[in-house]
C-alpha cells in the first residue's frame, strides 16, 4: 500500500537510503535532512507487517519544476513493481500540483526510461537546484544521469 510518509518511517527510510548509498546507487541523505522533508515522500507499507519496503520523495523546486529522489525498494522485495508504483506516484502528484516538469538525477536511467524521461544535460537544470550539491561527497564529480520528463 502506498501511502505518504509519517514522521514515525524516516528512520526507516533513512535506512533503505543508507543501504543503496553504501552500495553507490544512490545518494544517501543525513537524518536531518529527512525529517525536513518528510513531507515530500511517499512509502510503500506491507500491509500484513506495517514495514516500509520502499520511498519515494517529489521535491518541489519552482513553481514549474519538481524533482524525483531518494527512491528505494529494499533489496529483497526489488521486482516485485514497488519501485515502479512509487515513481508513478509521484508523477501524478506533480500533475495534481500543475508541475510541468519533474527532472531526476540517477544511477538507474533505464528505469526512468520507462516512464518517457530523457537525457539531459545537467546545465539545463537552474542553478538553484545544485545548492544541495556543494555538501554532496561527489561534489564536484558528479557522476549522476540527468533526466527530465515534460509533463
């Protein structure tokens, strides 16, 4: 069941997150930063356990433009389409909110192939967006794909 998150699932959000960053396919986020935006993600609940199996966030960053991130599905439940409902959660609430774009920075391109994102060019993305970057461990060597869907 998807859901939007709580207060009660950042640790366990923080926790699928610290899991694929030690993995290097994605970008784990500090505790801290999560509760700031809580409010952006969704998660999927089992519904016999109550344990979160995956999230999802949608950050709004203009009044047009919206980012995917932090989307995770804990490894033993991967194929299963959890992944797959999350992001198209997220796309319905950009359009819910009138975004016209939704971009993504990932290590997975392929799957956002799926739902009509392309390849760009990170300069193509405003300035305001790479303010999170100066505190990322790759900076400056990102080595992320940029994406963006049109909506």
């Amino acid at each position: 069941m998807i859901r939007k998150a709580s207060i009660k699932d950042i640790k366990a959000i923080h926790g699928l997150l610290q899991e694929y960053g030690r993995q290097g396919k994605l970008l784990a986020r500090p505790l801290s930063e999560l509760y700031d935006h809580a409010r952006d993600f969704c998660v999927w609940e089992a519904t016999d356990s109550g344990l979160v199996l995956g999230c999802c966030a949608l950050q709004f960053c203009w009044e047009d433009l919206a980012e995917i991130r932090s989307l995770a599905v804990r490894p033993e439940h991967v194929g299963r389409h959890i992944g797959y409902q999350l992001a198209a959660t997220a796309l319905t609430e950009a359009r819910a909110y009138n975004i016209r774009k939704v971009f993504t920075l990932t290590y997975q391109p392929g799957f956002f192939r799926k739902f009509g994102f392309t390849v760009i060019d990170r300069a193509e993305l405003p300035l305001k967006i790479w303010s999170g970057c100066i505190t990322c461990v790759k900076f400056p060597d990102c080595d992320e794909t940029a994406m963006m869907k049109v909506l």
